[in-house]
C-alpha cells in the first residue's frame, strides 16, 4: 500500500465509506473532489454496452472541466436502460449539491454485477454520508471502496522535473477480472499537479492508456464500465505548452498508468504470478502490440507459467498463430523467464531445471524479438489458474 496516494496532492479531496451497496459492509461508496480543477479527461469502454455512469460522463465532459467523481462498487449499473440513465443523473445531482457544483461538473463510475439497477436509497443515504465533509483527505479508504474481487488496493504516486518544477501523479485503480484491451472491468482515477489543459491532458491520457491499461489482460474479457478519469489542479509551475513539456508529462502519466496495470496484472482473478511480454523487432509497432496481447492471451503460455512448465514453444505457437502479422520464423530471438532459449530462430543450449527455477518466482518475463523492424510493445498478464474459476462460479 502507498505511504502517499491521491490525497497528498494539494487541491484533491476524497475519502469512501460502506454505504452497504456490497453485502460483506465494507467500503463501496467513494468520492474524489477537485473543487479548483483546470483540466480533466477520460477514457472509457468500447462496448456496444457501455453502462450509463459512462455516458453520463462522457456528455458531462463536453460541458467543461470535470471537478468531481463519484464511485460506487456492488452495482455496475450496466444493461439497466432508461431507468439505470434516471439512477445516473440523480446521483450526480445528489453529488452536486453537497458539494456546490454543477451537476455536468460530476463524473461517476460504477463496478459490479451487470444487470441490476442501483440501489439508490442506499446511495442517497450513502452520499448525505460520504459528502458531509468533502475536505476529506482519506485516499486510502477510497481506494478500498472501489475494489470488487480484488485482493489488494491499488495506489500510485510517481514524480518527475518537468519545465524546472516537480511534477507529480497520484492515483489508484481497482481491477481483477474482465480485464482485456479496451479496459474492461477497470477503473482507474488519477490526479496531478501540473498545470496542464484539458485538451493537453486528453491527449496525454488517451497515449497513457494505449501504452498501459489496452496492454493488460487478465482473461481477454471486455466490460461494460471501463474508465480512467484524470484531473489536474494546477497547483505547480507554469501552464505545460511547450511540445518537450508535454512529451515528459506524457511519459510521467504513462509510469503511473503502467505502475497500476501492472498491480492490476499481478491481481488477476486467482492469480499467483504476474507475466510481462516485451515484443520487439516487429514490422510495426501496431504489430508488435498483437503479438505481445496474442502471446499475454494464450491459455497454453498462462498455463504453462502458472505450474513453471518450460515449455517455451507456447510462446513461439502464440506469436505466430496470427496469418495477418509477419514473422519469419528464422530470425526469431526467445528469452523465456530471463533465459535465452532461441536465437535467430536456433535453438540455444538452455538448462530446463534453471527456467523451472525462475518461473517459480511472482514475476516471469518473456521476450521475443522478430528483428525484422521497429516496432516494439509491452503487455502485462497472469497465470490461469483453478481460482479463476471458483472465483466467477461464486461471484453472483
């Protein structure tokens, strides 16, 4: 658990509480408050069944700055229709009038079972709650409130000299299962102190969570409530313009992007070990992000890692089983968990025992260099394992 969290940030606000939306009572009711905000973004899910939260939110944020979240967990508030739009807004306008904004100035975001309308006594108790004071500086307890299976919160907080001031990122994610490009079941709220537009920091997000949260999969399962919300609050150095400033504010919320999906890999739904796959020499980068998600996706590699089976030509099986994507098996390069095993597609004189060995650790890296261009990814996954499944059986 992070010593700091979104709370040290001068400007952010937040606190969570149990609000008994979850029946185990604990914490699944959250806010995050940015009253000074000068900039805001999101991204969100691509599915077809994207929950009202997320379409609330995203026609706030054509209005202006975002300066407020509201999170709940237990209930996605997904596939409930014109009623679960209804549940929506009031929430949103129960939010804002606690804390004196406007209603389009509140975001919201839900995790939980699809299908089941928000218990929105339950929320409007929660929120008169919660909202009381909103100068709480308590990122932890928010942190708790949105996890649903996970078994550990997740918080970041990442710092860099930017435009001769420094800079930093704050923030905390929850995610376990349905975890696929696109987000899924993920959300993810950040905060920095820069002085950074909302335009900037759209752009900037949107490159983040391309190069971190689309490269995590847990089980290749996309959602319906997806979303990452950042919120500046302007509170160090002058305003970030310049095309450098930019590119090194870019590269800070990458880190913290790829800090929490990489917590978020490791948190897999029964997972014991986190795998990451570096994919390099690709024709193009687009082509080695495939091949890195095909590798991370493959039941045969994840199962193969979770009982430390050296069985290397999984990788090789995913790589290639792609038609539209080019690889030319003679000059493939494999390092399977730290140990070359092929160069230049020969197979290297390897010791199985010594890969056994480091596959028995939480962390297993596999590289794969194609050396017939450029491009280069990175995705992060897990094992596939027995608790997957007792996991989902249960979950409802």
């Amino acid at each position: 658990m992070a010593t700091k969290n979104l709370t040290t940030l001068k400007g952010v606000f937040s606190s969570g509480i149990a609000a008994n939306i979850k029946a185990n009572g604990k914490n699944d009711l959250a806010f995050i408050f940015v009253p000074r905000a000068y900039g805001s973004a999101g991204v969100f899910t691509r599915s077809a069944f994207a929950a009202p939260p997320l379409i609330y939110t995203k026609q706030a944020m054509k209005r202006g700055v975002l300066k407020a979240v509201i999170v709940n967990a237990g209930c996605a508030n997904a596939a409930t229709g014109k009623a679960g739009m209804r549940d929506a807004q009031k929430t949103a306008l129960m939010a804002a009038q606690h804390l004196g904004i406007k209603p389009h100035e509140v975001a919201l975001a839900s995790t939980g079972i699809i299908g089941k309308r928000l218990p929105m006594d339950k929320m409007e108790a929660g929120l008169s709650k919660l909202l009381a004071n909103p100068s709480a500086r308590n990122g932890d307890a928010t942190a708790k409130a949105i996890m649903t299976t996970d078994l550990t919160q997740k918080e970041v907080y990442e710092s860099a000299t930017i435009g001769g001031e420094r800079i930093t990122v704050a923030g905390c994610a929850k995610g376990s299962g349905m975890i696929a490009p696109n987000m899924a079941t993920m959300l993810a709220f950040l905060a920095t102190d820069a002085k950074v537009d909302s335009k900037t920091l759209q752009s900037a997000l949107t490159s983040a969570v391309n190069d971190s949260f689309n490269m995590t999969s847990v089980d290749t399962d996309t959602s319906t409530n997806d979303t990452v919300l950042v919120f500046s609050t302007g509170e160090r150095g002058k305003k970030i313009s310049s095309k450098a400033d930019k590119k090194a504010f870019t590269d800070l919320l990458t880190t913290a992007c790829q800090n929490l999906a990489k917590q978020i890999a490791a948190d897999g739904e029964g997972a014991t070990k986190l795998i990451e796959v570096e994919v390099l020499g690709a024709r193009s980068e687009t082509e080695a992000r495939r091949i890195a998600m095909n590798i991370i996706n493959s039941p045969l590699v994840k199962t193969a890692i979770h009982g430390a089976d050296p069985n290397w030509g999984r990788v090789l099986a995913a790589a290639g089983k792609d038609p539209s994507l080019k690889v030319d098996p003679s000059r493939v390069d494999l390092t399977f968990a730290g140990v070359p095993v092929m160069r230049r597609g020969k197979i290297v004189a390897h010791d199985r025992t010594r890969i056994r060995k480091r596959m028995s650790v939480r962390d297993v890296p596999i590289q794969v260099n194609l050396n017939i261009g450029k491009g280069r990814a990175r995705a992060w996954g897990c094992d596939l394992t027995h608790g997957y499944v007792d996991i989902n059986v249960s979950y409802n």
